[in-house]
C-alpha cells in the first residue's frame, strides 16, 4: 500500500536533512516556474528509462503540481522493487501554499 505524506511531514524531513531523494516528476516548465531546492527533477514521462539513477536503499518522496502524477510514479516504484517511496499529497502547490510562500502558485 502506498503511504502519502503530507507537505509537513516533507518539511520537516528537510529540516532535519533526512537522508532521501526528493523525487520532482513534474515537466521542466513547471520545475523552471516553481520548484524545491535539492529535488530530483526527473519528468513522470522519463522515469520508467531513468530507473537506474534512483537508489533503492533510501527513501524516496515523489512530487507533482497536485500529487496525481507522484501518486503513480510512486505506484509504479513501489512495482519495480522500489521498498520506501510516499507520495507528497498536495504536491508542490501545498508546500507553496503551507511552507515556502516564497515558491510561486501556478
């Protein structure tokens, strides 16, 4: 079963530099208009040939615009072996909008 986290739970993750990949499968337009610092920017269309650049021994949160396209990147991990993968629920619009006023709505 696939665990969502929420944008809390993520900012919290970061500020206590948790040791996890930050999974960005948004398309570049979206990342060039609003994005987390340190994320992996790998859009959802490419991930399936990009397999081998994720580890599969530490976690990995998967983000979106609103957490539909994270939510089955992270199914589509979790399918392909991949044990610790959450889901950001909201995606990078509820962290805009509850962390980072500073990152842009769009």
């Amino acid at each position: 079963m696939l665990k969502d986290i929420s944008v809390s739970e993520l900012a919290r993750w970061r500020d206590e530099q948790k040791d996890f990949v930050l999974l960005d499968v948004r398309e570049p337009g979206e990342v060039a208009t609003a994005a987390i610092p340190g994320a992996l920017v790998m859009s959802m269309r490419t991930v399936p040939a990009r397999l081998h650049e994720l580890p599969k021994d530490r976690p990995i949160a998967v983000l979106c615009h609103h957490g539909g396209r994270s939510f089955q990147v992270a199914r589509f991990l979790q399918a392909q072996g991949f044990a610790d993968v959450v889901n950001v629920d909201g995606g990078i619009d509820a962290y805009a909008a509850q962390i980072d006023r500073t990152i842009p709505r769009y």
